[in-house]
C-alpha cells in the first residue's frame, strides 16, 4: 500500500506546463510523498467543446484526491466560456482564498519593505455568482448575494487563521455606508463573531480608503478579512505593491477539498520562452503541504526558496541590474532552489508552521424571526422613459389593498415629487406597499400584475418585501 498523499495536477495553459514542471522537480527532489493524478483542463477542454473548461473525468479525479494544484488556465474570449476557477470554487464549496502578501526586501524592490499581510476572501458568493440578466434595451443587472452561513463560514476562518499564524488583528472590509444591507450583513457578523476572539485586535474599514491604506501604508494591515470582489482586487493590489504578482500564491479552502495556485494569469506572450518565474506556484505548493500534513517538508522548501532569493538568483520579472546577482530560465531557478534544500535564510525571516489546530467549521447560527409581506417592487420597461406618465397610469390602478408609493430609475427616486435633475433610462422600479398596517398575500402581487399587464405595461421583475421581526428587509431609493 502507497504511503504517498495523493493529490491532482493540472498543468494549465500557456506558461503553466513550464512552471508546473519546475514546481514538480522541487518538490520531487525534496523526496515530498506525493502521488501525482494529472488531468487537462482549461483551454484545450473549452475550444474542444465544453464551456466549463473541465470534464467529468477530471471532476472524478479532483472529488478522489480532495486536493489541487493547478497551474493558470486561459479562458478564450467570447463563446459565453464560463469561469473555470469561479466554477471550481464553487462546486467544491471552496469558500476561504488565502493569499499571503509579502515584501521580501531588500532582495525583491518595493516601497514597503515592512509588509506582511494575509487577505482571506469570501470566495463563493457576492457578485460572483455570476446572475445577471439583461432586462430591458438599455438596462442590464447583476445580482449580489450575501448569506449569513457565508459571512459567518469566512470570518470565522479568518480569526482562526490569525490565532493558528500569531498574527495580531483582523482587519474587516466592505462598503456598508452604500450597501447596507449586503455588507452591512458582513460588519454586523464580523463584530459578532469578533467577540469570541479577544486575544486578537479588530477594526473595520470602508473598502475604498482600505485599499488606499494597502497601496499606502500596507505594515498597518495583518489580517484582511472581505467579500468576493473586494478580496480580488485588494489581493493583486497587495501582491503587486509587495514586490511582484509572480511571487504569490493563493490557497482556496473548504471543508472536504482545497485548490492551490498562482495568483497570476497564464501569460501567452512569453509562453515557451522559459523565462516565467515559477514563485507563485511554488509558494501555491508549500500551501499545499501544510494544508495536507507535511509541515516539514514546506519548511524545507520554503526557506530553500528564501535563500536562493537572498542571493540574487532571479527570473526576469525581480532581476535588477546591480542588485540581483544572475539571471536565470524557469528551469535554472528551479535547480538553485533544489541546490539550496537543507539551508535557511540568513537576512528574510525563515518559515515556520504553526502547532495550533484550526477550526473554522463551528456550528453555524440558526436564526428563527417573523417574516411578513408588505409590499412588492415591481420592476418595469417604460420605453417613453417619462416617469410622471408611468405614474398616473399606475396610480389609475384599483387595488383593494396595495398602492403605489414611489417610482425610482437607477436608485433614485423620480416619482411622484422629484428633487433631484438626472437622466431616466427605460428601466424603473415601481414601489406598491399595503394600504394599512397588515401583511398582504402572494395573491395580491398576482392581481396587481396581472392589472399592471392590462394596462400594457411590460413588467420584468418583482421583488418581494418583507419584514423581519417588524425590521423592513429592504433599502429605502435615494430621496424617498
């Protein structure tokens, strides 16, 4: 019986097969007790026909080993090609990415030399679901979905990971003071869970004047915990201003499987050239071993790869004329970290494990509240594009016991009484409430559309609107 830790390989799209193959040759000299299950997803499978860049055999493979490391893939433009990694993450409830970002100076250049932060992003909700819908002529809409499971599943993992690595602060970001419901969400969760860590220092920040803060003064950061596209953004924004994207992994984290790889593209332009830098599927790697037991064998590899950036042996991307020592191929850096397996570093901090036990999958929380309907948003295609007609026709509308309170285009408020000089696309929504204090029934959405209808109005949507324990589960249009 093999003693080896089965994991799945793809070797991805352009430089992929070349940083792949030096990646493997470390490791392979590291004798790390992998055993290798290659599969071929990404560009070859889309133009071959499957729009999500993966085929059930590789799904096989990946749902048998529970682990990934995959180098980048290409995803051809037009052909409504899915996102491979969205989809991966996703299908495998991948819900933590954890990208470390740190300076390695003064061997990397960057102006932040004391940096070293840690973002964990939410990775499977958000904007990210990836529901839009085009609904009328000029309009179209992306949906942003926010759980409290979800919120609660990555905060959690972010305290957990700072109390496992000794890191001081968590750092929550969003952008509450517009979305306040979604990311309002978020804070309110990130304070509550926050309470059971009080060995850990927390603050908030709005996520624009965080990601200035990152580019800016990054050393203040330890721990970034943040919604999907938010953690995207601020996580090339903190590898880039650390010393290089090329020097980055990323870890995806779930409860059964995790995927390890590069925080960069696959780079077509210099494809077959061996010149990429194979760091970021590397770092990707030493993820990988700790996450599947092997501490030992990351630290042996990470700080071999420490010390051959120490001494100035660089691929093209960090070499500096007078202060990197020799330029090397993909494959030439490979061999000097192999040369230096055994050694540490002598000036960047070496790198040691953490003995504490993670737990991230406490139980989640059952919330019981009374729910109540107590109106309806009623989303129409107004082709005039004239509220003041859109209204008196909706006002004419006899229904026993909903009315019509407002009308709003893009968010804001148009009818009746407007405040506010703006242009109107042909896409409004239409805000019916209860005419008394009492809930109202599905039935009477039912007969309001179906009066909306006979007045030949297209409606394309509705959004119900309820209460949650006498609280409005629903925002309030700009200037109403």
């Amino acid at each position: 019986m093999s003693s080896k830790i089965p994991i799945t390989i793809a070797k991805g799209d352009g430089i992929g097969p070349e940083i792949m193959d030096a990646v493997l040759a470390v490791l392979h000299a590291a004798d790390v007790p992998l055993e290798y299950h290659f599969i071929d997803i990404g560009e070859k499978v889309y133009l071959a026909g499957n729009t999500s860049g993966i085929d059930e055999k590789a799904w096989e493979t990946i749902l048998k080993t529970r682990v990934l490391l995959k180098a980048p893939i290409t995803t051809p433009q037009g052909g409504g090609y899915k996102s491979l990694n969205v989809t991966m993450r996703k299908m495998l409830s991948l819900y933590a990415n954890v990208r470390p970002c740190v300076a390695y100076h003064p061997f990397v250049e960057t102006r932040h030399p004391q940096m070293d932060l840690v973002i964990i992003r939410e990775n499977e909700e958000d904007l990210y679901a990836g529901i839009e819908h085009r609904q009328t002529p000029e309009v179209v809409q992306c949906l942003k979905l926010v759980s409290r499971p979800g919120c609660e599943r990555i905060i959690r993992y972010a305290f957990e990971y700072a109390r496992a690595y000794g890191r001081k602060k968590v750092s929550c970001m969003t952008k509450d003071n517009i979305m306040k419901m979604t990311d309002g969400l978020f804070h309110h969760i990130f304070n509550e869970i926050g309470k059971e860590y009080p060995d850990i220092e927390k603050d908030h920040y709005i996520i624009d004047i965080g990601s200035a803060r990152i580019a800016d003064t990054p050393e203040r950061f330890d721990v970034i915990v943040t919604l999907n596209l938010y953690g995207d953004i601020i996580s090339d924004i903190a590898a880039q201003i650390a010393g290089s994207v090329g020097l980055a992994g990323s870890a995806n984290i779930g409860l059964h499987a995790a995927m390890f790889e590069a925080i960069h593209g696959s780079a077509p332009d210099i494809a077959g050239k061996g010149i990429a830098n194979p760091s970021g599927l590397l770092q990707a790697a030493v993820m990988m071993l700790v996450h599947v037991g092997l501490a030992e064998k990351a630290e042996l590899i990470q700080n071999a790869w420490l010390r051959t950036i120490e001494e100035g042996i660089h691929t093209n991307d960090i070499f500096r004329e007078g202060k990197s020592r020799r330029k090397v191929t993909t494959r030439e850096f490979a061999e000097a970290v192999i040369a230096n397996l055994g050694k540490k570093p002598e000036q960047l901090k070496g790198f040691r494990t953490s003995s504490y036990r993670m737990n991230p999958s406490h139980a989640l929380t059952n919330i019981s509240v009374k729910k109540e309907l107590v109106g309806v948003d009623v989303f129409v295609e107004w082709p005039t594009k004239d509220p003041a007609s859109l209204g008196e026709l909706l006002e004419a509308i006899e229904h026993p016991v909903l009315k019509l309170k407002m009308i709003s285009n893009r968010g804001l408020k148009v009818y009746p009484n407007p405040m506010a000089v703006s242009f109107c696309t042909d896409h409004f929504r239409c805000r019916f409430v209860s005419k008394t204090d009492k809930g109202i029934s599905h039935q009477d959405i039912l007969v309001l559309l179906d009066k909306i209808g006979q007045k030949g109005i297209d409606f394309i949507k509705t959004e119900n609107l309820y209460t949650f324990d006498g609280v409005n589960g629903f925002t309030l249009s700009q200037g109403e």
